[in-house]
C-alpha cells in the first residue's frame, strides 16, 4: 500500500468507536502525527492544527511528551507492535488511556507509519487503585487488631501474675487465726482482687469478640449437666445474699445437644450471675423449653428474677458494651457492663437471638433462642462439656472438683513426692511453697527453664509445674526439651501442669502441643492446684 493512499482513508477513522492515532515516520526517523479521529481528538481537547506535523514531545512537551515519543520509537526501532498505559493529565481529571501501537510497512517494507488505539482505562485505574488502598486499609487495621490483642495478651499477664500473689496470700492468711476485724479486711482484699480478674476477663472475651477470633467448636454434651452445674457453681453466691436458686429441666425436654458447650455455659454463667447481681430478695430461676413443632429456633433457656426490673426505653441499652442500666435509682452494683454485650455476640455467632422482658417492680426474663442439632443421649452423657475451647470455661469446668478437693489435705497427704516449680517471680514462689508445704511435697525451686531443665535430668521428680514465661528458657521450649530427653533415655512421661499467667486458649492448645499434660492459669485457689495435683 502506498503511502498517499492510505492517507486517502484517513476520513474512515472517525467511524470507529475507539481512539485512533496516526503517525507518519519522516525521512529523519521521527514519527510525527498525521491523523487523529474524533474518539482521540475528545481524550486530548487537540484540533487538527494543533496536533498535525509534530511529535510527541513537541505536542505534549516534558516528561510526558518524551515518554510517549520514546514508545513511538520503540515500536518503529523493533518492527513490532506494542502496548503500553499513557498518562492524559488534565485539568479537572487525568485520563489513563491503554494504547497498542502498530508499525505499517509500504510495498517495499519500509515503515511509514504508527496506528494506534487506544482505550480510556482511567475508570479501572481508580478500582483498582482504590482496592489497593482498601487493601492497605485492611492490613492497618489488622496489624492495630493484633498489636491490641498482643497488648492485652501482655497487660493480662502482667497483671495475673502479681494478682496469684495476692488472691494465693490473702487465701492463706483467711486459713490462719484470725480476729473479726483482720477476717473482714482478708475478705475484702480476696473479693476485691476477684473482681478485677473478672474485670480482666470480661475485657479479653470481648476484645476477642471485638475482632472476630471468636471461634465455635461443636460436639455433643448434655444440656441438663450444664445447667445443673452452673446452678451448683452459682448457688453458694444467690446463698449469700439469701436468695433462692433454682433450675427448672422439664422430664420431657432433650439433654443431649450438638453446639459449643463452654460458650453456652459462659451464656449462662452472665446471665445468672447478673440476675443474682441485681436481685435483691426473692429467687432467680433457669429454666429450658424445646418445641419440636417451631420452625426455627426451637430450644430456649431463660433465666429470670425478682428484683428490680429494667424499663422498656432501657432494654436496648443493656447489651451495649460498658453500659450499665440503674435498676434502681442507686447503683449499689459494679461491673465493666460488658456482660450482656458479650453474651447477645455468642448467642448471634451461634445463629440465635436473646431476648427480655421486664415490667420495673417486677424482675426480668431473658431468654435464649437457639437451633442446636440433637445427640445420642449416650453420646451427651459421655462428653457433658463437648470439648473445652477457652480457659475460662476450662476452669469453670473444673471448680466442682475442686470445690470437692478440700483446701486443706490431711497433713503429710504427698508425702514423698517430689514436685519441681519452675517459677522466675519469687512471690509466687512463695505461693505454691505456703500451699504446699502442708502436704509433705517434696519441693524444688527453678528461676528459669533451663535450670528446671538440668534439675530434672540430674534428680528427676514425679510431677512439674512448669510456667511459660520465664528467662533463659521459656516453659514451652523447656518442655520440648524435657521429652526429648525422655524418649532418647526411653524414660516414661513426668506429668507437667503448666502454670502460668497466660490465660488464651492458643496458650492451652501451645502446652497440650509440646507434650504437657494438663493447665491451670493464674491466678489460682489453693484447691484447683491440689485438685489438678491429685488428678
């Protein structure tokens, strides 16, 4: 094709629907623009006059002029097409376009010209940039949740671990002779220290919550268990104020369930506890329906009181985090107000609703509404606690049987055993020695992992208690340590309990995995550590 008549066809251009270029290789080398159509001459605002007979960089000029000339003779230095993204800048908004630009040879293989296209991409340019920032936006506020939740992790146990000085000491001091003033004072301190550690649990649970690492671990347990338990566990707190508790399992409702059992115990455990918190006389009741004919959401447990009531324009209100409605015009009850928010989060996470009803004056009713899958009864019956998933709930699950473990032993009761603490914080040293020493144990103190380490293989011992954090040689990576030995001297497996300030249910899953055998976090009672001792 000659050159004249390819330039005859220049007109046709304008009947195409993208923006077309056309540039003439002059005798010097250089491409210089020859035809625009009106798709192209819309993207650069240029007429005829403006763009006719010049280059790149003497129609666009500066940087951008010498980008666009340098891909004209990049394509007409290799012979070949070629695609690249220009930059249009304008006033009110610059344009991205996507151009590919074709070489034109004549009869005799000379290049003539460059016929580009190009598209507007300026609209998927700005998606995807705005993508890349919501992705960056993401990654900030994933690295702020995990910096919150190392925070808290770390303010957690650097608080339980001089809190497990003062709940372990002040517990001692209640067993030693005491006048009525110094019990009452004993009293004080022990109750006050355990209502921070709730404090401190309730702002975990639902920081966890907070960032969605709340996880629901299914199996089969038996609902009549649960409840009666948490009655059981609740029942000497509703004595105290002199109330009646009671728990009401019709004979013909089903106990075996399929669901996450420590959640709904912690479900209960909040709602019971603030209905006895805000009773004042009378009783609190936790009762449970099934209606097989419901369409959905067919099992419910309420729990319901006779105190004061909550008015309607407050009912909202309460399962706001870190609110607190007055149900009576004196606010003779403490507490984060994280309670009932964090319970509403682990009943919706399990696909259910709560909700209450009150008349002020006459108590409150709330109610679960949930949809668990039926089990085996042999199946409930054999797993009551469907598989324990946070260490709250774990120690929960254990206070019976050590509600059942006498705080004090009969003297010289573990005699001869020998038991090595690895411990770096001397106070709570002195805790598990004043808690111990009456039994006849055998104790072997060790700062650090390391030293527990070369303790054991130098004189051995029947049972470790073995914390995480620790100079030297964490208590994780001394145990690895320690069952190793084990296996290369074909030795049998030392029980080892971790003891520790670290309460996360990662913390208990990092211990079961390096071969400890069981877990207690601080701050502990005298009778969960000899319960586990004599488990």
């Amino acid at each position: 094709m000659q050159q004249d008549e390819f330039s005859d066809h220049f007109e046709v251009l304008d009947s195409v629907e993208i923006a077309v270029i056309v540039l003439k290789v002059g005798g010097d080398g250089l491409p210089r623009y020859v035809a625009m159509n009106t798709k192209a001459r819309e993207f650069t605002k240029l007429g005829f006059d403006d763009f006719a007979g010049k280059t790149a960089l003497e129609l666009y000029g500066g940087a951008t002029g010498r980008r666009a000339l340098n891909h004209h003779l990049d394509v007409i230095a290799a012979g070949r097409e070629a695609t690249y993204d220009i930059v249009l800048p304008a006033v009110q908004k610059t344009k991205y376009l996507s151009t590919t630009l074709r070489p034109v040879f004549n009869d005799n293989g000379r290049l003539v010209y460059l016929v580009g296209s190009s598209t507007d991409i300026t609209s998927e340019r700005e998606r995807d940039e705005a993508l890349e920032l919501t992705r960056l936006a993401l990654d900030k506020a994933e690295e702020a949740s995990q910096a919150k939740e190392r925070f808290l992790a770390n303010m957690s146990h650097e608080i339980r671990t001089p809190m497990n000085g003062i709940l372990g000491m002040c517990e001692l001091l209640k067993e030693t002779e005491l006048d009525d003033q110094q019990a009452l004072f004993a009293d004080t301190i022990f109750n006050s220290a355990t209502a921070l550690l709730s404090v401190i649990n309730d702002v975990l649970d639902f920081s966890k919550i907070q960032a969605d690492k709340i996880s629901l671990r299914d199996a089969p347990f038996s609902l009549l268990d649960l409840v009666q338990d948490v009655g059981t566990l609740l029942w000497a707190k509703a004595a105290y104020k002199g109330l009646d508790l009671r728990t009401d399992y019709p004979a013909d409702a089903p106990r075996a369930f399929i669901g996450d059992a420590s959640k709904i115990r912690q479900i209960l455990m909040n709602l019971l506890g603030n209905a006895i918190k805000f009773t004042g006389t009378g009783h609190v009741t936790a009762s449970v329906s099934y209606d097989p004919g419901a369409a959905k959401l067919p099992l419910r447990i309420s729990v319901s009181d006779t105190g004061p009531g909550i008015d309607q324009s407050q009912i909202e209100q309460i399962f706001s985090a870190f609110e607190q409605v007055n149900r009576q015009t004196t606010r003779v009850v403490e507490g984060t107000g994280l309670g009932l928010a964090i319970t509403r989060a682990l009943v919706e996470r399990m696909g259910g609703r709560i909700d209450v009803a009150s008349v002020p004056g006459q108590g409150a009713v709330f109610t679960v509404h949930l949809d668990l899958g039926q089990a085996d009864a042999e199946d409930g019956a054999a797993s009551p606690e469907g598989g324990v998933s946070c260490v709250q709930d774990q120690r929960l699950a254990l206070n019976t049987q050590a509600a059942n473990t006498p705080s004090e032993l009969p003297a010289e009761a573990l005699k001869g055993m020998k038991i090595l603490v690895a411990e770096d914080n001397r106070t709570n040293q002195l805790v598990v020695r004043k808690m111990l020493k009456p039994t006849g144990a055998d104790l072997q103190f060790a700062a650090n992992g390391q030293l527990a380490f070369e303790a054991y293989i130098s004189a051995g011992c029947d049972l470790i208690l073995m914390d995480l954090s620790m100079p030297v040689l964490g208590g994780l990576e001394a145990t690895r340590k320690i069952r190793q030995y084990e296996q290369d001297a074909a030795l049998p497996e030392c029980p080892i309990i971790a003891l520790t300030a670290n309460a996360q249910p990662s913390d208990v899953e990092a211990c079961m995995a390096v071969g400890m055998n069981d877990f207690l976090s601080k701050p502990f009672r005298k009778a969960e550590l000899l319960a586990r001792i004599l488990r």
